[in-house]
C-alpha cells in the first residue's frame, strides 16, 4: 500500500539554506521511494493571507517552482501543482466552513497570536485581522483532505493545523455515514536538522538572518557564509564544534568523515576565516549543479507553468471526481438525476449490478463488475489468491460513490483503494462517454451499498 505524502509551500518568500535543510531535501528524498505517493505544491492562496504585495507573490512562486525542480523533484513522479490552479479546493474549503466550528478557529494558534498581540498593544480584539487568517486552517485542511493524504509532513507549529484537518474530515464522515475522507497524520521528521543562521538562531526570515539557497550566485553565498556569526577565538586557538553554527550547518552538507575532519580542523586551532571558507566550498559543491538547473529554469517560465499545469491535471484527475461525489452527499446533485433515496428503496426485484469472477490466462484470479444492464463497469487487478479477490469484492459491495477514490485518465478511469490501483474500467472513445460510464458505476456502487 503506498503512503500518500502531501505538503504545501507558502509562497511568500525566496528559499534559503534552512528550506533546502529542512523540507526540500528530505521531502525530495521521501518523494524517490517506492511506496510513497508524494504531492507537494505551491500554497499560493495561502500567500494571499500573509501578503497583498502581487510581484512579491508572484516572484516567490517563480522562485520556488524552479528551487524544487532544480534541487531533484521529478515531477513525472510528484505531483507538483499550484493550489490556485485547483478550483476543487476552494470549493471543499467551503463544505468544510460550513461544518467547522468558529469556536474550534478562535483557538487556532496564529489567530489567538494575533488576538493578544492587540491585547498586548491595547487594542480592539480582531483589530487588522482578516477573515483570511481566522479561516487559514480551514484552507489547509482542504488542501489536504481533497487528496486523501495520509501523512503531511509540517514544522512542529503546524501540528494544530493538521489535528483540525483531522478533526473536521471526521466530522464530515461522521455527519455523512461513510469514510469519505482518510484521516492525516502530521509527520514530524526529528532527525531533519533546524538549520541555524547568520546569528545562531534558527534560520528564518522572520529573524533576517538567511543564507540564500540560489538567489545572488555564488558571490552572496559566499559573502553570507562569511558574515555568520562567531567567538573571538584567534587562528591557532582550539574552537568548540559544538558551540558554532558554522560546524552545525558544515555538518547539514557533510557526509560523516568530512565531518569528523571538520571537527577535528576546528579542535586543531584553524582559524575562523579559514572555516568559512571551508564551509563556503562544501556547501557549493553541492549547491553549484542546482544552481545551474535553477538559473536554466528561472530564463524559462514556460517551461515551469507547463509543468504546474500537468501538475494540476494530475491532482485534478483525483479531486473532480472526489468533490462530485460530495456535492451529491450535500443535496447539490443535478435535478435531473435519480437521488440517492430513491436508488435505495429500489424494490428486491429490480434487477442489480452484479459481480462475475474468472481466471485469466495466467492463471490468476479477477473479476469484472457489470451494471443492471449488464454494461462492463470495471474489471479487477489479477490476484494470485482466489481470497484475496473475494475480499475486494466484499469492499466493492459496501463501499459507495462517494467514498469512492476514482482517478481519471485519458481514455479511462482506475478505482484506487488505500492508495493503490484495484480495479479499471474499459477505454471510452470521448469524455462525454467517460462521464456518462462514471455516473453508472457510481450508481452500481450506490445501489450495491444500499444492497449491503
Ligand atoms: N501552512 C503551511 C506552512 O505555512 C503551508 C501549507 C498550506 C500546507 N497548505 C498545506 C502544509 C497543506 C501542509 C499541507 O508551512
């Protein structure tokens, strides 16, 4: 079964070595495994909460599409995307405010922030806070919810965020009797070093004390590397590795016998000059590829927004059939279709879809799922155990439209359960015949479900 990975990046601003450190390497790295199903894309609604500046916004999207694929995302693999291109999530966004409680937002961690700081200065509560920032966890969740993601991997100040996505896609299943969103869980990576910065704190914009991952070439790498803040300790004098940014940030890039010599070059007395230089080499060696790659990208746009588009049909493939189904649950079904009611209290004798096992030529077993009127629905993956294709077919009977997970593709669709391919349906010649097959199999599902 593959995890579904997802995250989301605010684009507000121009990554630096702490980003690369703490989320696009190890997300990259998690990305390349074969039982990871990653998503990772551009909050840039998100960006609207934090800033009305447009060219910083758009800049920062620019510059964060082009730092992930430069630093190794393939996204042939991920699904890459920009949030604004994905209509479903503004629209779920609003299922979920209608079933969020608004005591459950005046508890989140960044509103009641921006609540005391007014306390703090004497003003009126909500003074300067935007409709926006109080409704930010709800966005997220959506972000996340739309996708089925299992594991969304955050900063610790996040976590709130994540259990209120949680909270509310349990919500929403419990209020609708069916599974139809996977619960996340926050990922936490520990062993993910914080990178500290120029002055020793954690490095961060908010703290203005960032060394650029590309932005400024080589020449302000170098440059910032050199303004990081030391003791006053002489060339000659034994430093403490432990004690300096410098030998923490060394060993972020380092393999362990350069950082082992590392450490022992600072024990030995070099000089704090020297060091940097040290640092300033390792980091470039691997910093200098990307940064080609990088500067390729930024000269070529286009190139970027073809592939956030491709980006977006993958992801949209997912969350327009998802979001369907939820309009049907919510009472927005077209009026010219059978509601759901009627399709359950459909008299014993009324014919039903049905289900017809076989084995293949190798040997294996499947089984294809017919409609009342006996129209080819779907036909199941091979199993080598005849139990095992019973047991999907149990999940079949029970499990609904509306849980259903249901990628599309060019010709077809493919019904995914717990992240993985378990049943196709044929090739359609157009998409109208594609939608027309969709709104069938979701009613055999419906109709095997009220059956159950
Ligand atoms: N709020 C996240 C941050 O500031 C960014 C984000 C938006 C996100 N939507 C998300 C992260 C969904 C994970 C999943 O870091």
């Amino acid at each position: 079964m593959n995890t579904r990975v997802l995250t989301g990046i605010t684009t507000t601003g121009t990554p630096h070595l702490g980003n690369y450190v703490g989320a696009i390497r190890p997300a990259i790295e998690a990305s390349r495994r074969d039982d990871v199903d990653a998503f990772f894309f551009l909050a840039d609604y998100h960006a609207l909460i934090k800033s009305d500046d447009a060219a910083r916004i758009e800049r920062s999207r620019l510059e964060i599409a082009a730092s992930w694929l430069a630093a190794g995302l393939d996204p042939q693999r991920v699904t890459f995307y920009r949030q604004s291109d994905i209509p479903e999530i503004p629209e779920l966004t609003w299922f979920l405010t209608c079933i969020a409680s608004k005591g459950m937002l005046n508890r989140a961690h960044a509103y009641k922030a921006a609540v005391d700081k007014n306390a703090a200065a004497g003003e009126d509560a909500d003074a300067g806070i935007s409709a926006g920032l109080y409704m930010y966890p709800v966005l997220m969740a959506a972000d996340i919810l739309a996708f089925d993601a299992n594991q969304v991997p955050v900063g610790r100040d996040q976590i709130q965020h994540i259990e209120m996505a949680r909270d509310l896609g349990q919500r929403f299943n419990h209020l609708h009797g069916h599974e139809f969103f996977v619960l996340p869980e926050a990922l936490i990576e520990e062993q993910v070093a914080t990178l500290p910065g120029l002055d020793g704190r954690k490095m961060s914009k908010s703290y203005d004390n960032t060394i650029p991952l590309f932005a400024g070439g080589a020449k302000q790498l170098r440059e910032a590397i050199m303004r990081i803040v030391t003791d006053s300790r002489a060339p000659g004098e034994p430093k403490d590795p432990d004690s300096s940014a410098l030998f923490t940030i060394f060993r972020a890039f380092a393999g362990e016998a350069e950082t082992a010599a590392f450490r022992q070059a600072l024990l030995g007395g070099i000089g704090w000059g020297e060091a940097k230089q040290a640092l300033y080499e390792r980091i470039e060696a691997d910093v200098a590829p990307m940064r080609e790659r990088y500067e390729a990208l930024m000269a070529d746009p286009a190139a970027i927004e073809a592939t956030l588009r491709q980006g977006a049909q993958k992801a949209r493939a997912i969350a327009t059939p998802k979001l369907a189904a939820l309009r049907e649950v919510l009472g927005l079904r077209a009026m010219t279709t059978a509601p759901v009611a009627r399709a359950k209290a459909a008299p014993k004798h009324e014919r039903s879809p049905r289900f017809a096992s076989f084995r293949d030529d190798d040997g294996r077993f499947r089984f294809r799922l017919f409609s009342a009127d006996g129209e080819e629905l779907l036909l199941s993956r091979p199993f080598a155990d005849p139990k095992a294709a019973g047991a999907l077919q149990k999940r079949l009977r029970s499990l609904g439209a509306a849980a259903a997970v249901l990628q599309l593709q060019a010709q077809g669709m493919s019904l995914e359960l717990d992240g993985e391919a378990v049943a196709s349906t044929p090739d359609y010649r157009d998409e109208q015949a594609r939608d027309e097959a969709l709104a069938q199999l979701r009613a055999a599902l419906d109709q095997l479900a009220a059956q159950a």
